[in-house]
C-alpha cells in the first residue's frame, strides 16, 4: 500500500466516524458502554478531531 492509498483509506475511516457521531447527535441516540453514558459534547469533540483528520488526510493524499 503506498502513501496515497494510505491516507485515502485512513480519510475515508475518520469521515465515517465523523458522520456516525454527527448522526448521534442528530438524531439524538444515547451513547451508553455498561454504567457509562457518554455525553453529547463528546460526539461534538469527536466531530471536530475526525472531521480535521479527514480533511487533513484527505489533503494529504493530493
């Protein structure tokens, strides 16, 4: 796998987690391991790391 195919793969991963999260808090889906809930300025945070990373990936893959 060379460095282009790398980091489309990699781009591809952190949007699709980007939209998973952005979905949760959309539809307004609980997010619950066990005794644990996690609130929903989490899926905010996790929207904006993921959503850079894949835009820095993708940026990188050019």
């Amino acid at each position: 796998m060379n460095q282009k195919d790398f980091n489309a793969a990699a781009g591809t991963i952190f949007l699709v987690v980007a939209l998973a999260h952005a979905l949760r808090l959309a539809r307004g889906w609980p997010m619950t391991l066990g005794p644990l809930s996690a609130p929903a300025w989490a899926s905010w945070a996790a929207v904006l790391v993921a959503g850079t990373l894949a835009g820095v990936a993708f940026r990188l893959k050019r």
